[in-house]
C-alpha cells in the first residue's frame, strides 16, 4: 500500500512537471516573456490539471502500473496510457466545449509527462531495491520438482544479480537434490507451507501432468503464496504465466485467477451499468413472459434456484419457470438419462420442460431474471456459469479455481458450442476467461452471445 501510495504521488508531480516543461518548451520556442513556475497555475493550465490528474490514476491503475514491482509494465505501458488520458482529456473539452486554452499542448505534454514520470519511477525503483538489499531482505523460497532439475535453478537463480535475493528454504521432492534441503514430498506440500510460510514456490519439474501442476498451483494459491514456473516445468499455464525479467533464469509468475481492486471496480461499475439498462429496456419483455408462463402452467412466474457462487458459497439464483411444479423431485429418476460428461446434466428433450419453457430454453431468456442477481452483487454478467448443488458436489479439486470470481449470466461456454463441450473443457474455457479477463472482453462475449443463442449453438 505503501508503494502504491508513493506511485500515485510521484505520477501526479511528474504529471504537474511534464505539463509544466511543455509550457516552457512553448515560452521557449515563441519567445513569449519570462520562464516562471506559475506558468503551470493560470486559469487553462490550472484546469486542465485537475481534471489530468485523477484520470491519468485511474487510466494507470487499468494498465496495471500500480501492481507489485515484479508485474509492473514499463515505459512503454506509461505512455500508451498518456495517450489514453490525453484522448479522454481532449473528448471531455470536445463534449463539454470547454474553452483549453492550452489545449495545443496535449501531444507536447504527452512526451514531457512520460518522460518526467519514467525517470521519477525509475529512481523510486532503483532507491527502493537498493535499501531493501542494505536492510537484507530477500525472499524465502521453495523450489518444487526433481533432481537435476533443482539443482540446474539453484544455481542460476542463486547467481542471479537483478532484483532482490533468494533465501533458498529446501525443496518439495521425491527424492533428496544436493544442496537443498528436503522439505517433504509432494503430497506433504500442505504441511510444508504451514510450516515454512515463503514467500514464493517454484515450479522446476517436466514431469508433472496436468492435474498435478494444478494441484499443486492451487494449494499455494490458497495460503497465500506466490506460485512461479520455471519455462522447462509444463506448458499447461502458460497463458496464467506473467514473465518475471532479470532473475538469471526465466520464470513466469503464476497469478490466482481473481478479480480484485482497480480491476474489480471497473468490472462491477459496468455490471451495474449495463443491468440497469437491460431491466429498463426490457421490463416489457419481462410482462409478456410472465404473462405466458401463467397462462402455460400452473406455478409460480420465478424459479429460485441454489447455486454455488464466488468463494463456492451458496446463493439463491432467479429464473424464469420452465418447468412443471416439483421438477427438482423428478430429476433422479432422470439420472440414467444424463446426456452430458463430467459434474453436467442435460437432456434433449427433458419431460418436465413446459411448452412455453421450451421456447424461453431455446432463446436463453429464462435466464434475465439473474441481471437482479447482478445487481445484488452476487453474480456477473460475464463469468463462469453457476453449477446447481448437485454439479457442484461431483466437482474435482482443480475445477474449483473457477469460483476465485463472481458466476456470469454468460461466457465463453455459450459462445463456444456451449452443450456440445465436455465438462472439463468447459472448465479449461473458464480459465481461459479468468486469466485474459479485460472490459473489452466482456462486451466481446455480451455481444457474440446473441448471434449463438439464435443461432441455437449447442444448447439444450
């Protein structure tokens, strides 16, 4: 928290310089009288920081240039981002006819306010590591994997000059590796990280299969700590991996699959926008279908389903009735009639969906009632499907990654053939979708949902 703090602030002083150097660069170039500091503080200047500043922190935040230092983008990021906050700048005069009387000096102040905002963080950066190094701070580590393998990282991680030193605690194994102290085997990784407590684990084994990575992934993830992979160690992650430069040998850090701050905010704030939009807009809809539903079958208009939801805690999920009244007690007899692979049940032609269920299935809009569940914050509009209780009870451990973040009215699992994929499949599309989350790909998703619910793409 600290250093975010210290970030935002050296962004908005090398913000204020930056504007303040395109300003004297134009006194000098037009000979236009003396070079004084209040040059920044008239009327246009003035405004035009005020407005910057806070949106050059939130535009920085999206970008991810306030992560931990590791994962922070550089110069590159910060000035595609000034690019960002000059457009929004020039859209807000534009929209607003506000008079900038600076305002020829957006693309000057754009180049200035990088290059004062690189050298400021490249010096907080450098002063930093440097007393973290004088006070002897390094990072406790567990290498996981099997002989030479750990040996091999040892020694190029230990030769290593960038960034802050490793303390190597033991490593996680079958078999002892020479220089490092046996922690216990993998099965004992549980144990090995309530005693231990690193700071980070390492991935160093080609030989692990896919479950087995997950596992081990998610175990550490769980307490808390951070999970790298060396290149050589599985390819499984890749897309989860965020390269790690200047360590002496490569790694990919291998981020929990969550949603939290800036990222969180911008997610729900669009949620929010968009529920209200659809509730309004389709509140007529909303009569037609509850008046069919009446006039179809006997019942209530809502079905209120228990589904697990982010941090696998239950919650009530809204639907449109599709079915007839105690469809839930029919559903074991049905089992030996299940369709689909996995923790999945489908039927084609399942005989408790009512004739009016049957249309409100085949175009989705069973499900619009789940936007209320949105703006009770207890699903997204984009994200992984909410299973019901007893998909979820068949579930194995590396499924459960997908409940790091709030269930989706829609995903990837709808626009990706949706009843046609295994159920692992479906989980590995689930990932996909953490690991790559952006707003963009939200409305992406939205807006290819429509075209595959008409289109009847693998739905049943």
């Amino acid at each position: 928290m600290v250093s975010v703090c210290s970030l935002i602030a050296l962004d908005v002083i090398g913000l204020a310089l930056g504007i303040y150097l395109a300003l004297v660069l134009r006194q000098v170039v037009l000979g236009e009288g003396e070079i004084l500091w209040g040059l920044l503080w008239r009327e246009g200047p003035a405004e035009w920081l005020k407005f910057a500043a806070p949106i050059t922190v939130l535009v920085f935040a999206q970008a991810g240039l306030y992560r931990v230092r590791e994962r922070r983008p550089g110069a590159g990021r910060i000035l595609a981002s000034l690019i960002v906050v000059a457009l929004i700048v020039l859209a807000f005069g534009i929209g607003t006819e506000y008079d900038f009387t600076t305002s020829g000096l957006i693309p000057t102040s754009v180049i200035t306010c990088a290059l004062a905002i690189g050298v400021l963080r490249a010096a907080y950066e450098s002063a930093s590591l440097e007393l973290m190094r004088v006070a002897g701070i390094r990072r406790r580590v567990i290498l996981v994997g099997e002989g030479e393998s750990l040996v091999h990282l040892r020694s190029t991680l230990g030769a290593s000059r960038g960034g802050l030193g490793y303390e190597f605690v033991g490593a996680v194994a079958e078999e002892p590796a020479p220089g490092l102290r046996l922690l216990g085997s993998r099965r004992e990784l549980h144990r090995v990280l309530e005693e231990v407590r690193p700071d980070e684990v390492i991935l160093a084994e080609a030989a692990l299969d896919e479950h087995a990575v997950l596992e081990v992934v998610e175990q550490a993830h769980r307490q808390g700590v951070r999970v790298r992979l060396a290149p050589d160690a599985t390819e499984l992650l890749v897309q989860r991996g965020e390269y790690v430069p200047g360590q002496g040998a490569p790694l990919f850090e291998l981020r929990p699959p969550v949603l939290t701050g800036w990222d969180w905010a911008v997610k729900r704030t669009f949620d929010i926008a968009v529920s209200v939009l659809l509730l309004v807009l389709g509140l007529p809809l909303w009569l037609l279908i509850a008046a069919a539903i009446k006039l179809g079958s006997r019942g209530p208009v809502f079905f209120v389903d228990k589904r697990i939801g982010v941090g696998e805690r239950e919650f009530p999920m809204l639907k449109f009735r599709t079915m007839v009244a105690g469809a839930a007690d029919l559903q074991e007899s049905l089992e030996d009639r299940n369709e689909a692979t996995g923790a999945l049940f489908k039927m084609r032609d399942d005989p408790r969906i009512t004739g009016v269920g049957r249309v409100l299935c085949r175009l989705s809009l069973d499900e619009l009632p789940q936007i209320v569940n949105v703006l009770r914050g207890e699903m997204s509009l984009v994200g992984p499907r909410p299973l019901p209780l007893r998909d979820y009870e068949l579930l194995e451990d590396w499924h459960r990654a997908r409940y790091a973040v709030l269930p989706g009215m829609t995903g990837l699992w709808q626009i990706s053939g949706r009843s046609g994929l295994t159920f692992d499949d479906l989980v590995r599309l689930d990932f996909t979708y953490i690991e790559n989350w952006s707003v963009w790909l939200d409305i992406s998703i939205i807006a290819k949902t429509i075209p595959a619910v008409l289109a009847r793409r693998g739905a049943y």
